[in-house]
C-alpha cells in the first residue's frame, strides 16, 4: 500500500511539473526598437500589423473572448536586455508606457562627455535607457561606473544629452539612439 502511494505520488508529481514546464512562456530573441518604431507603437492596430516590429520579434496578441468586458489591453514583453510594458485603450490607442534597454548603447556626444573632466578617471560598467510614453524627448540614460575607490551611477536626460549634441556635434540630427 504504502508503495502504492508513493509511486502515485511521483506520478502525479511528474505530471504537474510536466505540465507547468510546457505551459512556461518560451523566450524570443527581440531586438532593440529603432526611432521609426515609436510612432507606430503609439497605436496597437498598427503595432500588429507591423512588419519592422515582427521582424525585430515583437508581437502583440491579446485575448479577444473577453473584448467586451476589456477597459484596456496590456502589452508585457521581456527578452534579454530589453523590457516592455504599455497599456493600450479599448481603441487601441497608447495610455501608457515604459520601453527599458539594459547595457544600452550610449549616444556619442554622452560617451565624449563621459571621457573628459570630471569622469576621464571612470570606467563605464553599465548603462539603460528608459523611454516612457514611446517619447524620445521622455529618454533617460543612467550610467553606471566605477574608479578606484567608488561605485556610482548618473542619469542624464533628453535636455542634457540635446545640449551635449549640440556642443559636441552641432546642430546635425539629435544623437539619441
């Protein structure tokens, strides 16, 4: 009896977890989004349908049996590097969101800043960029360093890294991503 219940116990232990693994969200590969991106990103029909987003491996699929009871659609993605969350309206128009790049490239007129002054003696050891609303005025890099002695992080946002631009690069095409 009680090896009975011991290997029904297994049993049962294996199928649960069986069917907890087979139901774990499988990871994509996703790519960094591109300037273009934001706007398209700011409604959820064109979202879907478009083909830079697929390619990069960003879809969005929602439940439609409950479409009428839905106040508003949340989109929640997550690859390496890259984290997403945005809420989108019953039209489908952007309410909100939060674009996170982690180890993310610093535009140049930031990386010549950080190489003079006050921060030649740091060494960068990691960096995000925040982008809230797909706004690229709404971006804020914070960067991560470190010398001998200390640990520190800064964040620099979209005026700061605009004047940099201009100081750096003139008044060419804003160095953002």
């Amino acid at each position: 009896m009680k090896t009975t219940q011991i290997i029904l116990l297994s049993t049962c232990s294996f199928l649960l977890f069986s069917t907890l693994d087979s139901q774990a969200q499988q990871v994509r590969e996703m790519y960094p989004l591109e300037i273009h991106d934001f706007e398209c990103l700011q409604s959820l029909q064109c979202a879907q349908s478009s083909q830079s987003l697929k390619n990069k491996g960003w879809t969005f699929i929602f439940d439609e049996t409950v479409d009428e009871f839905t106040r508003e659609l949340t989109a929640r993605m997550k690859g390496e590097n890259i984290s997403f969350l945005a809420k989108y309206d019953k039209q489908g128009e952007v309410i909100r969101s939060t674009y996170k790049q982690n180890n993310a490239a610093l535009p140049t007129c930031l990386l010549e800043y950080l190489s003079e002054g006050n921060y030649e003696e740091w060494q960068i050891t990691g960096s995000e960029m925040v982008m809230r609303d797909f706004d690229a005025t709404s971006i804020t890099y914070k960067v991560k360093m470190k010398n001998k002695t200390t640990v520190a992080s800064e964040e620099f946002d979209f005026e700061f890294i605009n004047d940099l631009h201009q100081k750096y690069e003139g008044l060419a095409k804003l160095c953002l991503l």
